[in-house]
C-alpha cells in the first residue's frame, strides 16, 4: 500500500468497524453475561442504533471486532429462523418485521476476532483484512448520536468526507476541565463546523489541552491508517493508541475535526444510558405518553416540581 490516498479512488464510505471487545467492568454485574453494546435502549440494544447510523450513511459492510468469550452480538445480527416462523405462523407480522430489520438485505455482518485487548488502535487494525485499501468508517456503540428529524452524524461526516477528499473525526465542545478524558484536537481554522486539524494528543491536562474540542467516536478514516497502526508504538498497558497513528497521518494527508449536529449520549456511562433511555422513550411513538406521566409521578413521590 503506498501513501497515496485511496480517498481520491473510492471517497464514499462502504465498510463501517465496530469495536466490540470491551468487556464492559462499568456495568458489572450486567455485564457478566449481557456485553453492554446489548443493554437496551427502550426496545433496542445500544449496538443497534450505530448500526443503523453506518446503514443510514451508505455502509453495506460491517465490521465487528469482538473478542472470543463474545457471542451476543454475532447472535443478534444471525437469523433467528424458529423465532421468525413462529411469528409468521402467530400472524404477528409487525414484529416479524422488527426482527428481520436488525440487519437490512444487503447489508452483511463480518466478525473479527481481536486475540488480546492491546487497544483501540489495535482493534481497528484487526478489521484491516475486511477493509482493504479503501476509506471506512469507525463507530464506538458508547456514543449514541441521535439527530431528530435529520441525517446521522456518520451521513454528515460521510459527506464532508467526500466533498473535501480527507479524512474526518468527529468532535464537540467540552469544559475544560474534561480534556483529561478525551483526545483533544488543535485545527488551523474552525468555523463552527469543521476545520482542519493540525494536531491531536491524548488526555491532555487541561492546563495544556490545545483547544476544548473533543474527539468522540465517531470516524471516517484514509485505509493509510493501517500501515501507521502497525508502526505505532504500544503505549501505557500495551495498548496500540488510534490517537497516534491519527497524529501520524496528520503529516501526509489533510483530517478534518466536524461538530455534528445531535446530540451525543455517553452511554459508557450510568448516567448516559439513563439520560438516552429517558429521551428516546419520551420520543418512542407507542409509549411516549406513558413515559412521560411515569416521569412526572416520580418527580412528584421525590418532592420535585413537575417543569414540563
């Protein structure tokens, strides 16, 4: 693989990675048996809706980088034949329907094993064989991105991508006393949207963060990363950093940082999850009446004047 990119040949995202080998500790013990890219979101496991979003942004490829003790996920995206010709023969057609969405046809699921957890940067480079020599996408499960009534943040990203033939990480704004918890970008210009980045560190300290722009999980990625992954060198506990081959690439192409529009739960967080859960149950279609009266009795048995 040379350097040049293979963004000039192929600028539309087709393959989307998923890193799904984490064992989830946070969520202990739910996670003992569940992986907590299954914990439901109202109806839906969180992994559903970064799905969705990669097939929503033109992706027919996904890419699951699981470890071995990990069968939930694979097990989702399978055909659940006795489970559907049972719902045929109920009449239960609806939910037929629901079930055979999970993976829409045309759209395959591709499964990679990562044999040791030794980091983001070296989940990715696990999904390489599937990927190829062509520009894809990367989207963690923890940040749901939900925009109400518009494109997804990876459809945005997808056609920022394409238009200025670059590499694209998805950002937003955080206090500055959070830059310790992200990877923080510096941009030669921003214009509220989008700019170019000029540099990206780790978990800076806030006193020295370049800017309080933070990436989040969302990535459109030059197939160049490959090769600087496997140049990188593992750092604190082993782990190969995505940070590092990304500050790398930084040198031989251009990378935007882009401010989506939505909004970014962090559901590697208990308060995240609870955050999404209530948001999109206020706005499910059958049951967001009932949510909302269920909220409003709660806050009154907790003393709390009812705001809505």
């Amino acid at each position: 693989m040379n350097a040049t990119s293979s963004m000039h040949r192929a600028p539309r995202i087709r393959k989307a990675v998923f890193p799904v080998a984490g064992l989830g500790t946070r969520f202990l013990p739910a996670t003992k048996t569940v992986p907590k890219e299954m914990l439901p979101i109202v109806d839906r496991p969180l992994i559903q809706y970064a799905v969705d979003e990669a097939i929503a942004a033109g992706c027919d490829t996904l890419v699951f980088v699981t470890n071995r003790y990990k069968h939930a996920v694979a097990d989702y995206f399978d055909k659940a034949y006795e489970l559907e010709q049972r719902l045929e023969a109920g009449g239960k057609l609806d939910l037929l329907q629901r079930v055979r969405e999970v993976l829409p046809d045309g759209v395959r699921a591709v499964f990679v094993t990562q044999p040791e957890a030794r980091g983001l940067g070296h989940a990715v480079l696990c999904a390489q064989p599937v990927i190829g020599d062509e520009p894809f996408a990367v989207l963690l499960p923890d940040d749901l991105i939900w925009n109400r009534g518009g494109p997804g943040a990876l459809a945005q990203m997808a056609d920022l991508a394409q238009a200025r033939r670059s590499s694209v990480i998805a950002v937003q704004p955080v206090p500055r006393e959070q830059t310790g918890s992200y990877g923080i970008v510096a941009t030669d210009t921003f214009d509220g949207r989008h700019g170019r980045i000029r540099g990206i560190v780790e978990k800076p300290d806030p006193a020295i963060a370049p800017s309080t722009l933070a990436v989040v999980g969302r990535y459109i990625l030059d197939a160049r990363i490959f090769e600087l992954l496997e140049r990188t060198a593992p750092g604190k506990g082993g782990e190969i950093q995505l940070t590092d081959a990304i500050a790398a690439l930084l040198g031989e192409q251009p990378v935007e940082a882009y401010r989506f529009q939505g909004t970014r739960f962090d559901c590697g967080t208990h308060i995240g999850l609870v955050e999404a859960t209530i948001r999109f149950a206020l706005d499910h279609e059958a049951i967001s009446e009932q949510a909302r009266d269920a909220m409003a009795r709660a806050l009154a048995e907790l003393g709390v004047a009812d705001s809505t």
